[in-house]
C-alpha cells in the first residue's frame, strides 16, 4: 500500500490552502473531499479580501480545488469512515479501500443546525437569496436597517441578536419551539438594546415576496432575513474516536502549530475552535502545512 506524505480530509477553505501549500512543498498530498463544505452554501461572500463585488462560495471552492490540482494534489471524493494510528504512519478506511499517510489533517469543519419543520424546498432558495443566513460575522453588513428576525433562545441566541443590534435597530429574537429560556441578565440586555422577544413555536415557513415569513406564538411574522441561532455540530467524530483531545462542544485541541494530541495528526479550520471564518481557516492550514512540511523534513530530509 502506498503511503502519502500527507492525507488532507475536507475540501472547504482549510483543506484547499493547505493542499495547495503541501503540493507546492513538492509533497505527495491526497485530498478526501464529499462535497458537504459549509463555504458551498454561502450565495455570495464579500468580506473574503481581493474580491471587491464579492463570490460564490461554489466558485471560490471551484478556484481553490483548480489550482491544487494544478499542482498535483489527487481528489478522492469518497467519505472516511475511521481514522487510526498505526506502527510507522495514519491509516485511514473508506468505503472503496484503506489509506496510509505519513501526516493527517483533518478540516473537516461544522454543521449548522436548521430550524425544525423548515423543509429543503424554502430553507435552499432562502438562502439563496439571502433571506435565511447563518453567519453575521459575515453578512451582518448586508442586512443594514433591515428588518431581522434571530430563532434562538438563552444565552447564545441573546449574543446573536445582540450582535446584530449593531446592524439595525429592528431585531427581534424567537424562541425555535416554545417559551423563552433567558436568564434575567440576557432579558435586560435584549431590554437595554430594544430587541424585541417573541415565543414560539416556529413553523410554516414560507417565502413571501421579498421576506420570509413563520408562525410565532404571537402569529405569523415575515422578516427581510433571518438567522438561526441553534448552534452547530463540529465535526470532529474521526479525530476524537482515534482519541484526539477535544473540548466538550467538541472542538479538536491543537497547539499553535495545529497540532492535536494524536501524533502526525493536525487539524485546521472550523473543526478547531476559533472565528468560523475563511480567512481564519484559511491561515490555521497555512500554519498546519507549513509544520506538517517541517515534521516530515526532520523526519527524512526533503531533497530533490
């Protein structure tokens, strides 16, 4: 069995850089990608530097997958299945055989919740059109004065709203299913913002016109965007099962190298706690290719 110099598993902003770095050390890099990056789903990024009318997260994955391949990075598009540290090297299984790599990264990053009963039919071309968006770091620009609907609750839900309380004065935060769960420190700090509180549950969702609109417990709203605030799932199942330390959310523990506790093994992007944001990904597998590069040289010098 052949073994890689190193086996990237994600094909979002963090595993892209980081092939494209490693195929440029002049590594024998493979990249597992099963086409579910989260950065496929933005419509239009346009707070990634040197693109002024903003891009398709599609197309800037399109662009990134093009020139890593250019420099001889191999795709494989299957799903790894188990990830486990052998004798001298990582193995990994799939669905279509066993891999073997000298290091692993692993940028595999997160999974938005959705609101429940919200079907694929109107959730896809709300996000299309940018009325259901999922980050605020990244978009909160975008919905300026605009009419926001947050659907979340307790503490996370209250920072969410609140953060968008900088980007319109119109905000009002909807518990997902019943009752809200705030604490009283959460309600006096949506009361100081003006940030209007609504019960749920949420259901019937449906884009009218220029908005999307649901049932609250108050009756049907319709907002010009809205943001769930339900929080994620990371995905980080591979590194914790071979038994990388990880946070209690979840989150891989790396060093300042992106190092996790698993020898060979790294991980880079959304997967490790830190902003979820492209640039940020972007520079953690920087970081992670240029260390994994390193480990390999001291290991057997890279010479042509």
């Amino acid at each position: 069995m052949t073994t890689d110099d190193c086996i990237i598993i994600g094909g979002g902003p963090a595993g892209l850089t980081a092939a494209i770095y490693l195929a440029r050390y002049h590594l024998r890099v493979r990249l597992f990608d099963c086409g579910s990056s989260r950065a496929a789903m933005i419509p239009c990024t346009r707070n990634h530097a040197g693109y002024p009318d903003g891009i398709a997260g599609k197309e800037l994955l399109a662009r990134m997958l093009a020139q890593a391949e250019k420099y001889g990075v191999h795709r494989e598009g299957n799903r790894v299945e188990r990830l486990r540290l052998d004798v001298d090297a990582l193995a990994l299984e799939t669905a279509d055989g066993a891999y073997r790599a000298r290091a692993v990264l692993l940028a595999t990053g997160v999974v938005n919740h959705r609101p429940r009963h919200l079907l694929p039919e109107v959730h896809d071309p709300a996000l299309e059109r940018g009325l259901l968006r999922y980050c605020p770091v990244c978009d909160g620009f975008e919905v300026t004065d605009k009419k926001v609907g947050v659907i979340g609750t307790g503490e996370h839900g209250t920072r969410e709203a609140l953060f968008l309380r900088s980007y319109t004065r119109d905000v009002t935060l909807v518990a997902p299913e019943a009752e809200h769960a705030l604490d009283p420190a959460c309600a006096a700090k949506l009361d100081e913002a003006g940030i209007a509180r609504v019960n749920g549950p949420c259901g019937d969702y449906a884009i009218e016109g220029d908005r999307l609109a649901f049932d609250t417990a108050r009756g049907r709203m319709a907002f010009d965007s809205v943001y769930p605030a339900l929080g994620s799932r990371i995905r980080s199942r591979l590194a914790i099962e071979a038994g990388a330390k990880a946070t209690d959310t979840g989150c891989l523990e790396v060093d300042d190298h992106q190092r996790t506790s698993i020898p060979g093994l790294f991980a880079a992007g959304d997967v490790v706690k830190g902003l979820d944001q492209i640039s940020h990904a972007m520079g953690e597998a920087g970081v992670a290719a240029t260390t994994i590069r390193n480990m390999l040289d001291e290991q057997r010098p890279l010479r042509r």
